[in-house]
C-alpha cells in the first residue's frame, strides 16, 4: 500500500460520488484510480451504479419536480475510435429501460458491428449524425456518465480525456472516470526512455538537486557546464543513478499530467473491502453450498494471505473459485472422511493462487515420482502459511493438469503427518515431557496409555521414540506399572518391523540422562530398535543395498533408482540414500574397479544427488573416505583380472574419480550440478 495514499471505504466513496453529483458550483470529472484487477469495475457496477440508483429514485420520490439521473456505463475496453464511444453511449442509453429488461446487452465492438452493418446498408452515422441521435433520445445535462478501462482504451489517452471534457465543461454533465493511473504514468515514464538515457549520459549536463537553480535557458533540472572535452564521457553511472538524472531532467509535466489537472476534480483510490467484496462473490458465485460455507470461514486467512503477499487482484479470487470448484468435488468423491484433508487444500489452493498469480511461485517439482512434501512451499517469499507441499494442487492451478491416481496416498500422508489424532498425539507427548511430574498418577497413566495408543496407531515420527523412551522410563522408575514401558516396547518394534523408511537411533540423546540406571536401560532399548531396524531391511533382499551390488550387472542403476522411487524403503523427501550406512566402503570399491561404463556413469549421476544432503557433515567424510581409497588406486598395476583396459570405463573411472573430489572440496553451498 502506498503510504501516501488515502483509501477510503465503499461507503465513504459512495458518499463523496453523491457530494459531487450533488454540486453545482463548477465542473469537473471524478476519477477512480486503483490497482489492475483490484475490483474497481466490480464495485462500481455491482455496488456504486444500484447505490446511486436508488438514491437517485428516492429524491425522484421525495421532489416532485425532481427527474432521476440516468447512469450510464462505458468501457473503453479495446476501443479504437472516438466514434465507438459516442455509439456506445448511444446505445447504452437506448437500451437502458425495457429492452434492458428483456436481456439486449452490447459491448463496443457489438455496437460498432452494428453500426457498420448500418453503414454499409446505405445508412450513415457519422459523428454529427451520432450526436443528433444522442440529443434525440437523451437529456445530456440529466445523466451520469461512468467511463471504464481508460488504460485499456486503444485511443490515444489525450485525445480521449479531451473527448470526455467536452461532456464536462461543455454539457455540464457529472463524469465519473474509472482507471488504473499507475499503468497510464508508466506508459508516458517509459516513452522514450533510450533517448531520455542518451541524453543524461552526456557529462557536461550538469544535473542541479533543485530546477530552481537551474539556468533560466537551460532545460528544467540540469545546468549546462562548458563544454570540455577531457572530461566528456568519462563519468560512469549505476543504473540507480542513471534513472534519477533522468527524472531530475525531464520533470516537466506530460500532455497527460496537463489533461488530467484541468479535467480531474477528485481523485479517489480505490482498494477492495476485502471482507465484503470476497461476501458478495462466493455469494454470487455457483459453487457448492458446503463449500462456501468452508471458504467463507477462511475469509480471515485468505485476506492475512493477501496482506502479507500485497496482491489484492479480485481476479486472483475469482481464479480461485474456478479451480477450487473442480479440486473440491474430486478430492471429496476419492476420501469422503478426509474433512480435514480436503479444509486443507482448499486453502493452500488459494494461497498457491495468490503465489502464481503475483509470480512469486517457483515450481520445482521436476519430473520425478515425489508427489507431496512436507517441505516449505518453494517461493521467493520468506512467508508461508501451508508447509505440507502437495503436487498436484500445484499442477492443476498452473497448467490445468489433474492426476487423480496419486490423491489417496497423499491423503493417507497427509492424515498420518497432520491428521486430527496427530496434533493431539504431538501436544500430549510434549505436555507430558514438560510438566509430567507435575500431575496425579491416575493423569499420568491415563497419558501414558493414550501415547501407547497413539505408537500402536503409528502416529510418532522415530524421531519421538528418543523423548517416549525416556518419558516412559522416568515413569517406570518412580513406580509407575510396568507394563506401559513393555507395551510402548512392543509397538515401537511393530511400528519398525512395518516399517519402508531406514533410521537410525542415535544413543547421543543419554548424554542428557542424569540418572545411571535410565541411561543404561535407554541404551538396551535403543540398541534392540537398531537391530530390529537393521534386521528389517537386510531380511528384505529386494531392498539390500548390499546384495544388489553383489548379485546384480546393473547394480548403480538399481541404486540410483531406489533412492528416487517414493515407495522404497530408502526414500524420502530431498534426500537420496546414504549408501555406507548399508554397505562396507573397501567391498563398494572393489565393486566398482570391475564395473562397467554404464555402472560407473549411473554411479556418478547416484552421487550428483547427493548435494541435497550436503549438509549432513558424516556424509561428506564418507565421500571423502570414498574418493581417498579410489584417488590412491594406481590402475596401471592392478592385477590382470582387475585391471581394466577398456577406454570408456577408464575414462568413467577418472571421471567418478574427478566427481567425488570436486564434491568434498569445496564449500557445500556452491556445489555445482552433475555434468555429464
């Protein structure tokens, strides 16, 4: 919002419109300035126009010599011919009582249409012709005149203004002008420019701080220095400073500027009531009745979005509404329970419509299987209110795309990361870490209980076992039953054995136990979740990183794919395989000396993913120690049976070899892509 701009409400305007209507001492025009998209054309004929109207037939009412003003609305929408607006009012005016009624509408190439087919039937309306067909059907002087799109018009802008004064100052008649001014300056800013550019360059133009001080016959702005040669173009400009000498020197006012000073009385800046304009659309709108409903409720946050976003385009809204009525339906036919699913795309649709609308979307999803992630949305803007990322949504808002088969998942997903027993879960675990010792016993079995419930549903992320396993040993040792800790035991180990995702337990969290006897048995705990987790894994041959290296040709191949298929065990989100925690680092080497171009190449493209995980500092000490063993590996005096002597392979093997020092060597954040 420009700080300097006064916006006033719907119902201020409408009363300082009455105020101008209603004065007779001098005449000018009223323009309503705003934002593209903003809704200024719906507020005035949706709002202002039945407003004045019904004001205009009260004092109708209340004056018996009183005629009510006809209104009569105009865009300038495309239109190429003074001519067209004369017609257009004409035929406004025309059809403005019973044939109105019965559906007749014209935009203004339909009334040019119409007045060319009249032309060329051998009746001609000029403009003088026009003009007599106006005086015949309409009192001037008892009219409101509203032109629309001044921007839009594809008459030149003087010339139009100029049009629309002669009804000002001439007729007497009450004008209102509605207008995107912004985009009518920068039209006239950026005539010209190169020249304006050319111009300032020149060093002996001395541009002055204040025009007052300018030489009376030099131009406005500068002074004209003598003229040296030594000095002439040696000065360099920024592109900041290049355009401030050019508006310093020409600040002189625009045809523009000029015009629009003798015609326009009021400026008025008109910014949307949120609240009401969004009331009245979904109203208005076709959409279901439930959804309304949903989307009415999240009125609040819809305008939070667009406040923060500065992007307050009606259209925006509308666009909206067009895809969320199709989103709504589909989704709510695939999962009917999944309220709080569905009252979650319907608003990261609007938000995701507000970021592509305002071009501050960067759609990174690529061409892989990932379909959702619980990653911020990737934006160019520090704000974000929806961190659960959903691809299709994303889709169908920007290219119309809709791929139903993936909605389940994400749905199943979604409830499993963000569902209703999710958050209860999550509060509840931190309630209990936090003030446990602070409640009676019967509240803390009940809360140990209702955790058990909430692992045997799987709703705690691994990450929880840490703070459970502790929590539950704390409990265990002041005398709590027992069989909570050997029931949070056994569903963990389920939740492990079910388990597709790899994790490992890390047993630093004991260094923050004090007591000996929970440290210890937290290590035992965490000790049997690791095997089990390992166990897991390596039962399913399928899935072992080691026996695919051993037992299959295209063995990096297989790697590489794993750790992008979002139903292996290994995948998740922005993140690739840690391929030693599966497999010795001397057994890999020796794979790959014997391996063929095309492994060595699926290799290379394996560890080009890795720069998603750069960050994990062990990950880097492992390519490290990777590229250490292969960098010492002299392949000239390797064995016969080891040496390869095929010049492709050896030329993957120094590139694999090049790859991996180019990687740990210098600093994580410009680590560059894979080159093939």
């Amino acid at each position: 919002m420009d700080n300097h701009k006064q916006y006033l409400s719907d119902t201020e305007i409408i009363e300082v419109i009455k105020s101008y209507i209603a004065e007779k001492l001098y005449n000018y025009a009223v323009m309503i300035d705003g934002e593209w998209g903003s809704g200024k054309t719906y507020f005035v004929k949706e709002i202002l126009i039945p407003k004045l109207k019904d004001w205009e037939k009260e004092k109708s009412n209340n004056q018996d010599d009183y005629k009510p003003k006809k209104i009569i609305y105009i865009s300038l929408y495309g239109v190429k011919r003074v001519e067209d607006i004369s017609k257009s009012i004409y035929m406004e005016n025309y059809l403005d009582s019973d044939k109105k009624k019965k559906g007749y509408s014209f935009g203004s190439s339909a009334v040019s249409l119409g007045f060319d087919i009249l032309k060329n039937k051998g009746i001609n309306l000029d403009r003088e012709a026009i003009k007599d067909l106006l005086s015949q059907f309409m009192s001037l002087e008892s009219s409101i005149l509203i032109f629309d799109d001044l921007e839009r018009c594809n008459i030149p802008v003087n010339e139009v203004l100029g049009y629309i004064n002669g009804f000002v100052e001439h007729q007497a008649m009450k004008v209102i002008i509605v207008a995107n001014q912004k985009e009518l300056l920068l039209g006239f800013d950026d005539n010209n420019i190169e020249l304006k550019y050319m111009v300032v360059l020149n060093n002996n133009l001395q541009i002055s701080s204040d025009a007052e001080n300018s030489d009376k016959e030099s131009l406005p702005g500068f002074i004209q220095k003598s003229n040296d040669n030594s000095t002439q173009n040696n000065c360099i400009f920024n592109e900041s400073e290049l355009k401030e000498r050019a508006e310093k020197l020409f600040e002189h006012k625009t045809d523009y500027e000029r015009m629009r000073e003798k015609l326009i009385g009021i400026s008025i800046y008109y910014q949307p009531d949120l609240y009401k304009t969004f009331k009245n659309i979904i109203e208005n709108s076709n959409i279901d009745n439930e959804l309304k409903k949903i989307i009415k409720e999240k009125t609040p946050d819809y305008i939070e979005i667009m406040n923060l976003l500065r992007h307050y385009n009606m259209r925006t809204f509308q666009f909206y509404l067009s895809k969320i009525n199709f989103l709504y339906p589909e989704i709510k036919n695939l999962d009917k329970k999944s309220e709080g699913f569905l009252n979650y795309v319907v608003g990261y649709c609007f938000e995701i419509c507000c970021r592509f609308k305002s071009g501050e979307i960067d759609y990174k999803w690529g061409k892989g299987l990932i379909s959702y992630e619980h990653e911020q949305v990737t934006i160019n803007s520090t704000y974000q209110k929806f961190s659960f990322r959903i691809k299709f949504v994303d889709d169908y808002v920007i290219y119309s795309h809709y791929n139903q088969s993936v909605i389940s998942n994400i749905i199943k997903e979604y409830n499993r990361n963000y569902g209703k027993n999710v958050a209860e879960s999550s509060q509840l675990l931190v309630d209990m870490d936090y003030g446990w010792f602070c409640y009676t016993q019967n509240k803390v079995e009940d809360s140990l209980n209702r955790i058990n419930q909430y692992l045997q549903e799987d709703l705690y992320n691994k990450d929880d076992y840490h703070k459970i396993i502790h929590l539950f040993l704390k409990t265990d040792n002041i005398g709590i039953d027992p069989n909570f800790l050997e029931t949070m035991k056994k569903h963990m180990l389920t939740n492990i054995k079910k388990s597709k995702n790899y994790y490992r337990f890390d047993e630093a969290y004991a260094s923050i136990i004090d007591n000996k006897n929970i440290k210890m048995r937290f290590k035992d705990i965490i000790k049997t979740l690791q095997n089990t987790m390992d166990e897991t894994i390596n039962n399913n041959k399928e899935n072992d990183i080691h026996y695919i290296i051993s037992h299959n040709e295209d063995w990096a191949y297989k790697i590489y794919k794993l750790s992008q298929d979002k139903n292996s065990v290994y995948y998740a989100p922005y993140s690739v395989i840690n391929i030693f925690e599966y497999v010795d680092i001397r057994f890999l080497v020796s794979k790959i000396i014997v391996s063929t171009s095309k492994n060595l190449f699926d290799l290379r493209r394996f560890f080009s993913e890795w720069k998603e995980v750069y960050h994990e500092y062990n990950h880097v000490c492992l390519l490290l120690k990777l590229y250490d063993i292969l960098s010492r590996i002299d392949i000239d005096k390797l064995p016969d049976e080891l040496r390869p002597d095929d010049l492709i392979i050896k030329m993957q093997l120094n590139y694999l070899i090049n790859d991996l020092n180019h990687y740990v060597g210098i600093p994580f954040e410009k680590l560059e892509s894979f080159q093939e």
